[in-house]
C-alpha cells in the first residue's frame, strides 16, 4: 500500500512522461509535492523502486520508467505506456544511415536494413547551445530520417545537434541530436528552443513568470536566465532525441 506522497509522486511522474516522454527533474518533483527538500523525493523514488512502481534507467542522469500503476491510479490515467528512449540512428556525416532499433535485422554480412519502420526526412538546422545562448541557429546543413513515433502533433519538424551539457539531468547529452517540432508557444515546464533577443539560440526549459520568462537548465552548475517577456521568442517543443554510438 502506498501513502499519499508515494501516490502524488508516482502521478505526477506518470502524467509528465505521458505529456513530455522525458520525467521530471528532481526540483520540479520537489515542488509539485511541496517539500522542503530533494532527499525527500529521493526517498520517495526508493519507495517506490522497492515496490516495484518505478525502475531507475542505468547510465542515464535522472531517468525513470513507470513500470506499473496502482489500479486506482491507472483506472484513473491509463496504463503507462512505453517510456520515452532515445532512437539510435548510425551517426554518419551524410545522416542518411538507417535507423537502428527493435524493426531491424542484421544481414550475413553485418549491414542493417529496415523491415517495417515508418520515417520522415527532416531538415538538420546546425547546432543548439544546452548551456550558454550561442550564435543562432545556422541554415540547414544536411536531412535526417526520424521515426514516425517521434513526430508528435501537426506542423513542422526540424532536427538540431546539442552542444553543451546544460541539459544533461534531462537526459540530453552533448552531441545529442533533438527533434524540435515548430510552435510558437510554449507550456510551464516545455523544453523548447528559444531565440534571445533575435540573435541566440538555446535549448532550456521554458517558465513564465509574470512578465518574464525564466529559462531553466536541467544542471546544477548553470543559473536559471530570467528575461523580459519580449526578449524571447519560442522556435519549437522538444518532441524526440536521438543519440548517436
């Protein structure tokens, strides 16, 4: 039998990974719960773990799988669907490599060919700052194919390379590649791209607060940057990653 906190906590991670495919970080769940401190949802998360309702991703900063609910709870949400997983695509210059997951076999020879994968083809628009704003985002430098799965709602979708771990408790490391689909509006708690004062570029998570916008890096080491609500203009919603091995 779970408490209270436990069952809050397990809600609140449910609905955002539903909403955003990625959990929430250590201080939003903090604050959802309205504790004092982070040891508190640590503790939770161990509760929980033990119990089975959660598994911690191994080699991952702050990532987490619902793994199941309690009856009241998915009657209540919905069954946990599969959690969000970066999409590993062969990084070759070109990225014109196929995908390579679970709808791939491997012939004699070691090459990799599609048998059912659904992908789109979009635009790679140069490179994205997860830490400091930097240069804006460049032209399209190349095309990358992207699961189907990874395209959520209507308009467009274009592709950027991370640099910078900024964002790394988010699970987006340097070098990441992040699927971004066009909106010029954004959500409390959404990882956008943000244009600053029309001339730089940065990957954060997006607040407002009252006339301003806060943009929060998901790492200790990198100050939340708060700017007059006109400074800043949101490119997109982050929707998918894919990391290249």
């Amino acid at each position: 039998m779970l408490t209270k906190k436990q069952l809050d906590l397990l809600e609140f991670i449910h609905v955002r990974m539903q909403r955003d495919g990625v959990p929430p970080s250590f201080d939003e769940m903090k604050e959802a719960l309205d504790l004092r401190s982070k040891s508190g949802i640590h503790r939770l998360i161990t509760a929980l773990e033990e119990r089975g309702f959660i598994r911690r991703m191994p080699h991952r900063a702050r990532a987490l799988e619902v793994v199941k609910l309690p009856d009241a709870l998915a009657a209540k949400l919905g069954p946990p669907s599969r959690n969000f997983e970066p999409k590993v695509i062969d990084g070759d210059a070109s990225g014109d490599a196929p995908y390579r997951g679970d709808n791939f076999k491997r012939s004699g020879d070691g090459d990799v060919s599609p048998l059912s994968v659904e992908a789109t083809t979009v635009p790679v628009m140069g490179r994205i700052a997860a830490g400091v704003p930097i240069e804006a985002i460049n032209q399209m430098s190349r095309h990358m194919a992207v699961p189907d799965q990874m395209l959520a709602g209507s308009g467009e979708h274009y592709a950027l390379e991370v640099r910078g771990d900024s964002m790394i408790d988010a699970g987006i490391n340097d070098g990441d590649v992040v699927v971004i689909r066009e909106s010029p509006t954004a959500d409390n708690g959404d990882i956008v791209v943000a244009l600053v004062e029309d001339n730089e570029a940065t990957l954060k998570r997006f607040r407002r607060e009252g006339g301003a916008i806060a943009l929060e890096a998901a790492n200790p080491a990198y100050p939340t940057r708060i700017y007059a609500e006109d400074k800043v203009k949101v490119q997109g919603r982050l929707v998918g990653l894919i990391r290249t091995y």
